[in-house]
C-alpha cells in the first residue's frame, strides 16, 4: 500500500498502543509460567501476534477475553515444536526465542521473513554456546534460519549486547537453566531496554545480582516464573510518531495511556524535543505537544535507536545543524535506519551527511516526492510524518507495516487532521 501524506495542521486527542516490548516479555513470561497468566490490554500487533504463535509452538495455550490475553504456561515441561518456528518480521521474538529454544531438550528451528533473514545473531549464538546449547546458523552466516539444541546447564559466557535484546535473552533464559549463570557483558547499547527485562524479573522473584554498570549478571539457576496478571503501558517508541507530528504540525496533540515511571528508553524524546524548543506539556496521564519551531542540537541516541527515523525528520525542520550519534545499532534493525534514512531524506532534498554511528542533518525543510518504506513500519511512519510538514505531498510505499507496531497509526493520525491518501 502507497500512502500520501500532505501538509496538514494538527489538533486532537490520540491513545499511545499499548508497549510492543513489554508485551513480548509478557508473553514470553507467562508461556514459561507454571499456571494461568493474563496479560492485559496487550499490543495487537503483528509482531505481538507473531510471539503468541510461536510460544504456542512451544506448548503454551493462548485464549482472548476481551482485550485481554489468558495464557496458560509449560513450566517445566517445555515442548519440542513439532515444526519450524516462523518469527515472521519480529526480531525481538526471534532474539527471545533463541534462549527459550536454548532449554529444550531437543532441536528448534527458527526463522523468519526476508528481512529476518538478514539480521544477524551472531553474538547471541556464540553466547549461547558455553552454556551448554548447541546453535548454529544453516548459513553459516549467523543469521536465520537458526537451529538451536539445549538443554543449557549455565555457566559462564560474554555476550557483545550490541543489539540489547541478546542480553535481555539470556537474562530471560538463564534463571530457568539448571545450574547458576555469569554473563560479562561487553558491549552495552540500549541500556533502558536491559532495565526493562530487569524490571520484569524483580516483578517474578527472580535472583539476579549486578551493579550499575550492567557489566556482569550472576543468575541463579533452577528458578520458576510464576503466573501474574498485569496491563502493558502504552508504547513511547509509537508515540514519538504522533508527538514529532505534533511539534512540526501542530496545532495542540494530546498522548494518552503512557506510564510516567514506565524503564522505556524513548521517554527520553519527550526532553529531547523540549531541548530542540519543542512545547511538550506532561500530565499524570498525557502528554500535550504544541507546533512551534525547532533547533538543532547534538543528540546521543545510543538508548533509543527506534526514534532515530523521526528524530531524523525532525531534524530537517530544524533551525541549524543537528547531530545524530552513537547509534550503530541502528544499523541492525530491520533495515539499516542510518542508510535509508540519510538515502531517502536526501531524495526529499535534505542535507544529510551520513556517519558510521549516525547522521549530520542541516535543517533545510523538505521538498515532495516519493520515497520507499523499505517494509520498516519505523521507516514508514517517519516519511509520513514528514509528509505533514514538507512543501509538497510526500508519497511512500509499504505502508501497511506500521500496524507491525501500530495498528491504526493512519486513522488515529488522521481524526486529528493529517491529510493522507491511501492507494492500495
């Protein structure tokens, strides 16, 4: 699907989905679980949906009540898939997965879409190994298809937390393994995401020592999740979309159903806009953007790469030079963000020069045109995004992934004002 997005003015009430990365590890909790969990008013996403199948292939039993997910866990008793585990689009799911595979007794094969297929996993599985799991990439290029043997025993290992979903695996994974674990974390990126993951354990009673600098975990082993009913927060990494919208075409957009005190990383967009000169009003239970102009500024966006498409955008409207550093990771996502971005921006006319580890973007405005979505639900929703505040429509395809994270991103985005044509 092609949509067009237009120069629009903004005003209205939206409500954020629910987090997608919660959601995940609440899912994956309850299906290890020894009983009945209901998570409630998860993401209904495809990414969430593709977790839930997956689990299921693991033994676990999903029903929906409402707008609630009633999942009954294997607790001990993991089951072999009696097939290949297809992830679809979702690397979280994937990179999860790995270490649940990781305590069965027998083999799991894991794969995924096209671009799954091109993200890699290599400090994962090399993580895995020393724990007692045999995984290995059919390839051979560490990448899926993935095959994975357990069951892991513990240990020690290290892990190169490039992509933090590698540690917040193991640390998933680990406390149900037979003997105790030690990971020494060699590289850290995306910090708030691990203190989430950390933040679900301390929820379940799980023992886990560490500091502040996240550099070791001691893991008991032989522990047990225990069944739980708990709401998923609304997502700050969807709301950075309909917020930036907000900044550069507004108007006055109101964000309800995000957690004040919630461990997510992309809280910090909110500060980021307000240094930029943005006009970001927060309530105990919403917050208010008001269109005015931006600065430039530098911004390290190591903790939170899934906002490095829209601040991208933002950064084009902005009086000045901004700096988009310390990022690298944004390069395994589910495409490269910092190529496609700096690629499809400057189709738009901006000035972009690209960086190992991020971009230098000149605030020059943008121009129309038509740009590829790239089937990245971020990538998609930045360019729309843009579209509102460009001189000329601005066209990208694709853009049925963003209900990969958020569904109904169109309509909610459109009952406050934005002009946007789908051509299906």
């Amino acid at each position: 699907m092609e949509v067009t997005a237009s120069k629009s003015h903004l005003d209205g009430i939206i409500q954020v989905p629910p987090s997608k990365s919660h959601t995940i590890r609440a899912v994956l909790i309850a299906a290890l679980a020894e009983g009945r969990s209901v998570v409630q008013a998860p993401l209904e996403s495809l990414d969430t949906r593709s977790a839930l199948r997956c689990l299921e292939a693991f033994g676990a039993r999903v029903e929906f009540s409402g707008n609630d997910w009633i999942i009954d866990g294997v607790g001990e008793k993991i089951g072999i898939p009696d097939n290949v585990v297809d992830v679809g689009n979702s690397g979280t799911t994937l990179y999860m997965l790995m270490g649940t595979a990781a305590l069965v007794q027998g083999w799991t094969v894991l794969t995924g879409d096209d671009q799954i297929r091109r993200r890699t996993a290599s400090p994962l599985i090399t993580a895995l190994r020393p724990l007692g799991a045999d995984v290995f990439s059919t390839r051979g290029n560490g990448m899926a298809p993935i095959v994975v043997h357990g069951s892991m025993h513990g240990g020690s290992t290290s892990v190169a937390g490039i992509s933090s979903q590698y540690l917040s695996s193991l640390l998933l994974a680990c406390p149900l393994a037979a003997g105790d674990t030690e990971i020494i974390v060699t590289v850290l990126n995306e910090r708030p995401y691990v203190r989430m993951t950390l933040d679900w354990l301390e929820s379940q009673g799980i023992r886990v020592e560490t500091d502040d600098t996240y550099s070791v975990f001691r893991i008991s082993g032989n522990q047990r999740y225990r069944p739980f009913e708990r709401k998923i927060p609304g997502d700050y990494s969807s709301a950075a979309f309909p917020l930036c919208a907000g900044v550069l075409a507004g108007g006055s957009v109101e964000l309800k159903g995000l957690l004040k005190e919630d461990s997510q990383g992309d809280k910090e967009v909110i500060s980021i806009l307000r240094r930029m000169g943005a006009s970001i009003e927060a309530t105990a239970n919403s917050i208010i953007a008001r269109g005015g102009g931006l600065r430039g500024i530098d911004i390290d966006m190591n903790a939170i790469p899934d906002a490095i498409p829209i601040m991208a955008v933002c950064a084009c409207f902005a009086e000045g030079t901004t700096v988009l550093h310390n990022v690298p990771q944004a390069r395994i996502k589910e495409t490269d963000r910092i190529a496609v971005m700096a690629r499809e921006l400057t189709r738009l006319g901006a000035d972009i020069r690209e960086l190992p580890d991020g971009m230098i973007i000149k605030g020059t405005g943008l121009r129309g045109g038509t740009v590829h979505g790239h089937g990245d639900h971020r990538i998609v929703m930045a360019m729309a995004v843009a579209g509102l505040a460009a001189d000329a429509p601005i066209t990208v395809d694709t853009a049925e992934t963003a209900d990969v994270t958020f569904p109904g991103f169109w309509n909610a985005m459109t009952s406050m004002g934005a002009h946007f044509r789908r051509n299906t």
